[in-house]
C-alpha cells in the first residue's frame, strides 16, 4: 500500500492493495507515470475540495464520494474515494486496459 500525495501539501492518496498490486505489474515507464498522475490528482483534489468546488474526473455512486478518472494519455483508470473525515483520498480500484 502507497501513500504517493502524503507529505507534498494538500491530501493523501491512500492506494489499496489491489490497485497497488496492478500498479506494480506495469512498465516501469507506465508505473512512472501513474505515480506521478496520483500524486498530482492528490494535490489537485484536495485544493479543490477545499475550495468547497468539485474534485477532477466524474462522479459515480450513489454516495457521492466516488470518482472515475482517466489518465490523459495512458490506458489507464482511477477510482477513488473522498474521504473527508481524515482528508485522504482512497484509490480501491485501479484499471489498466492493456
């Protein structure tokens, strides 16, 4: 399990293992660029809920809290989770198509 955004400002992305695990069966180059991508939607997101204004990618879910989205360029998607009571974002689900 990763904690890519923690310690750079905003809110931390907490990978879980599934997700971690399908990110570490990747290219090195992809890999790369998925890290980099969940620190920056890290920082993106948590400015911009704190903002009060809506975090990157779709909604999805009934709840409200769930996010879909796609790294530009790459075949990959990310779901993740707003977790407001510790201020983490929570990635269950991590999609490589390829």
């Amino acid at each position: 399990m990763t904690h890519p955004g923690r310690g750079r400002g905003g809110w931390p992305a907490f990978m879980e293992y599934e997700a971690a695990a399908t990110m570490e069966a990747m290219p090195r180059e992809l890999h790369t660029a998925v890290g980099n991508f969940i620190k920056a939607l890290a920082l993106e997101a948590g400015a911009a809920i704190d903002a009060g204004k809506e975090p990157p990618g779709g909604r999805v879910g009934e709840n409200g809290r769930r996010y879909l989205v796609q790294i530009p360029g790459e075949p990959v998607i990310i779901e993740y989770v707003v977790d407001h009571k510790i201020r983490e974002l929570r990635i269950p689900v991590l999609l490589w198509i390829g």
